[in-house]
C-alpha cells in the first residue's frame, strides 16, 4: 500500500516522507492536489494525507472530489493550529481522522493504520481461493502477511513481531509459494480481490 501526501509546504513533504519510509511505508508526495489528481489512478491501495489549506484546490475540496467520484481513499486532513472548525467540517467531509500540525511521529503513524482499517476492502471475482488458501497458513505466517499488506518491509516486521531477519524471509517465501504468486504486485491483486483485511491477522500468533 502507498501512502499518498498533499501538502503545499516542500518541508512538511520531505519530513513526512523520511519519516514514513522509515517505518516500511512507500510514499509518494504532491505540492498540490491537482497535481495528486493528476497522477492518481483510481483503486490504487493506500491512504491519502492531505492538508486542509493550499492554494488552489483546498483538502476539503478534493475530499469532496473524491466523494463525488466515489473513490474510496481513507484520507487523513491535517490542520493548522486554531483550525478546529476546518477539521470538524473535514470529518463530516469523509476524512477517517484529523491531525494538527507540528505532528508527533508516533500519532501519524498510528494513525494510517487505524485509517487502513478502517475501510474495507472492495470484494471482487476471485476472492474464494485465497481464502481457501489462507486456510493453510500457520499463526506466524498470517502475522507476516499482515505486515507485508500494510507495507512493511522485512526488517521492520522482524522488529515488530520481535523475530530474526532469516526467519522473516522463510515466513515471506512460504506465503508466496502457499499463494502462488511470484512478487507483491501479484500477492496485493490477490488481497484485493478477496477483500481481506489486515486486522483479519490481527488474532494469529507470532
């Protein structure tokens, strides 16, 4: 999954990005949300941060571009100090959560994953097989598989789950030769097409 900034300020940009790709998330960035619109392809998975005030097209303007055009993008508004009013009509406006600026790094990190579960995944043809297959996987394999769906990377699974490196990378290969798929590209339709979820994982044991 990406995680989609629009923020008009290239500081917040470049320090949210750091910040996130630290933490395993691939991200992508946007000064504008014309230009987010502008390379957007509908039904690509992530979340969306966005801030309420740009020149141009405002984060609640496009929030409501994306409600009228029915994408379903769990979209996270950040606010400046004294914006309340902002942030509540952001809510009302379709955003899963509101932040305020400066943002601690632990609350926006918390607060993407709690945005990734929140909204569920489309269902679509195909979906039966993988959960059939998923049937097959040990505790520890599901915790895994949760991590790579939420974009982590491998050694930030290991720390998490507090396992080695090596036996992140076994847990890797067995979930996708269990799936049948030969990269995440493949795995991630396969998720989708299910319309399974990461919190699914959240009751399997390391």
């Amino acid at each position: 999954m990406t995680v989609f900034v629009v923020d008009d300020d290239p500081a917040v940009l470049d320090s949210l990005r750091a910040l996130l790709e630290s933490a395993g998330w691939q991200v992508q960035t946007f000064v504008s949300a014309a230009d987010f619109l502008t390379h957007y392809q509908p039904g690509q998975p992530g979340c969306l941060i966005v801030d309420v005030r740009m020149p141009g097209m405002s984060g609640l303007e496009l929030l409501d571009h994306l409600r009228e055009r029915e994408i379903k993008l769990p979209t996270i508004v950040l606010t400046g100090h004294g914006d309340l009013r902002l942030g509540v009509d952001a809510i009302k406006a379709g955003a899963v959560n509101v932040l305020e600026k400066p943002i601690r790094p632990s609350e926006i990190l918390s607060t993407i994953e709690e945005a990734l579960r929140s909204v569920p995944l489309v269902e679509a043809a195909g979906g039966d097989d993988f959960r059939r297959r998923l049937q097959d996987f040990t505790p520890g394999e599901m915790a895994v598989l949760r991590g790579i769906v939420l974009g982590r990377s491998n050694p930030v699974i290991a720390q998490e789950l507090d396992l080695s490196l090596r036996t992140v990378q076994f847990r890797r290969a067995a979930i996708w030769k269990k799936l049948g798929v030969g990269s995440k590209r493949e795995l991630m339709d396969q998720v989708f097409a299910a319309g399974w979820s990461p919190s699914e994982a959240e009751s399997g044991e390391a």
